[in-house]
C-alpha cells in the first residue's frame, strides 16, 4: 500500500476545501476549484464493516473495515481502516492510498506514536 499527496479540491471563491470532488463549490456555488495538499488529520466518526461486494476484485479481501472521518479542517470523508478496526472517537491520519485489492482509496491509519 503506497501513501500519495493527500489533496481536497479548494474553491477559490471562498477558499474552503469539500469532498467529494465537484465542478463548483457546495458552500458558495462558486469556482474554479483547485486541488490542494491537505492535512488528513481527523477523527472517527463512525464505523463498519462490508461482508459483501459486487466487484470481483474486492470479494477476496472481504471483510473489509471501513470510517466515516470527520477531517480537521471539517471536511468528512469515507476511508477504509487499513489497521482494522478503530473507536469512534480515535484520532487518524487520512492519506490517499490504495485499497487491498490494489484500486485508489482514502486509507486511515493511526497516527505515528509519540
């Protein structure tokens, strides 16, 4: 699992990052967006777990664990816990990463001890 660049797409009008990705802006209607570097710090909101898949890839890597994370700087993103399982509550760091069956995906980890 390689760790790339975590980026949000960022309007320009009124500078707040959203996810997912759109043509313009869901807070001020506003654009041209831009993708940025961000900071994947964030907390877990919720969890589950999928048992089912209709892609072939996927089936063999089932069950899979995976978070609603609530960014720091406010966005929320669907993530797959690349650790296992996690709190509701724990603290994450949200990288753009792959998923065990190879396809991008957001993947959250704990962050680094210390």
């Amino acid at each position: 699992m390689t760790a790339r660049a975590f980026e949000l797409p960022h309007c320009e009008a009124c500078q707040r990052p959203h996810w997912p990705p759109r043509e313009i802006c869901p807070h001020c209607l506003g654009e041209p967006i831009h993708w940025r570097q961000a900071n994947g710090a964030g907390q877990v909101l919720s969890t589950t777990m999928v048992h089912h898949s209709l892609s072939d890839e996927l089936r063999p890597h089932l069950p899979l664990h995976v978070a609603t994370v609530k960014l720091d700087c406010g966005v929320r993103v669907i993530a797959y816990l690349a650790d296992g399982p996690q709190p509701s509550g724990a603290r994450v760091i949200v990288t753009a990463g792959s998923s065990p069956s190879g396809q991008e995906a957001l993947v959250a980890t704990p962050p680094a001890p210390g």
